[in-house]
C-alpha cells in the first residue's frame, strides 16, 4: 500500500509539468504583442506629422497599454513557473529581477490586479481624450467597469492584510 501511496505522491507532484505548455503558449503571446505594437508604431509615424494632437496622444496609450500588458504577461510567467512548476535558474546574471523568485501566490495576485487596473485607467483615459465620439452612456460604464476594477483591487489588498494579521 506504502508502494501505491508513493506512486501516486510522484504522479501528482510531477503533474505540475503539465502548466509548462500553458507559460510556453504566453510567451507566444509577447511574441504576438511585439507583433501588434510594431504595427502600432508603424501606424502612429504618419499620425505624428498628420494627425491631430489627440490622435497621436491615443497611439502612444495604445503603445503604453500594449507594453503593459506584456509585463503582466512577464509577472505571470516568472511568477507563475516558479510558483507550480520549478526554479528558474539564472545563476547570478545581472539581469536577474529582483523580485524573481520572491514573488508568492498572494503577491501575483496583486500584481495582477494592479496591472489591470493600470491598464483599464489607460483604456478610461484613451475615452476621455475621444470623449466626443462616445455617449454618455458608454463612458458610463467604462467608468463604472474601472471603478469595479479598482473596488476589486482594494477588496483584495484588505484580504491579504487581514490574512497576515493572523
């Protein structure tokens, strides 16, 4: 029976190679936004010298939503790989992040929502520049949706506090 308890504590310890695809298919997913913000930029050069202010202020929000939505891709990725798969292993290269490796499960979480956030406040602001072409009530619910966002994040700062209290 010790055999069979054994083998199954392998088996299931071991499944957790199985998300080594999931974090493989997001790094894909950079490559795809890397894709997507070089047409952006190659969009926005002629939008500069003919292009009202607003227009070329809305490329370079799209530009700042894109990038960060590839460092949130990053924080998962690292995060994530050295949560439930296995170490990275840098050695002591200079590049290292420092926050590699020390960030836990409750810590992602938070990053997460922060970069949402960010990222919902960029999208809010890119309305407000074009607030005439929207109608009252499509700027409503984007504030309404940044503001869930933002309660979300505050609901789960106060959790992880009160759960560190104990």
């Amino acid at each position: 029976m010790k055999n069979i308890e054994h083998a199954l504590e392998r088996l299931m310890f071991g499944s957790r190679w199985l998300l080594a695809p999931f974090y493989l298919g997001l790094v894909f997913c950079i490559v795809l936004l890397l894709v997507k913000f070089s047409k952006e930029v190659a969009a926005l050069v002629p939008v500069v010298f003919t292009g009202e202010g607003s227009q070329v202020i809305i490329g370079i929000l799209s530009l700042i939503d894109i990038t960060l939505v590839a460092n949130l891709l990053i924080i998962i990725i690292f995060a994530g790989y050295e949560n439930f798969v296995s170490k990275i292993h840098t050695g002591n290269h200079e590049d290292r992040p420092d926050w590699m490796g020390h960030v836990n499960f409750s810590d992602l979480k938070m990053k997460v929502i922060g970069s949402i956030v960010a990222i919902s406040a960029i999208e809010l602001l890119k309305s407000f520049v074009n607030v005439h072409e929207l109608s009252n009530e499509q700027l409503g619910w984007k504030v309404g949706i940044h503001l869930t966002f933002i309660v979300s994040g505050v609901m789960f700062a106060l959790m992880d506090w009160l759960t560190s209290k104990e």
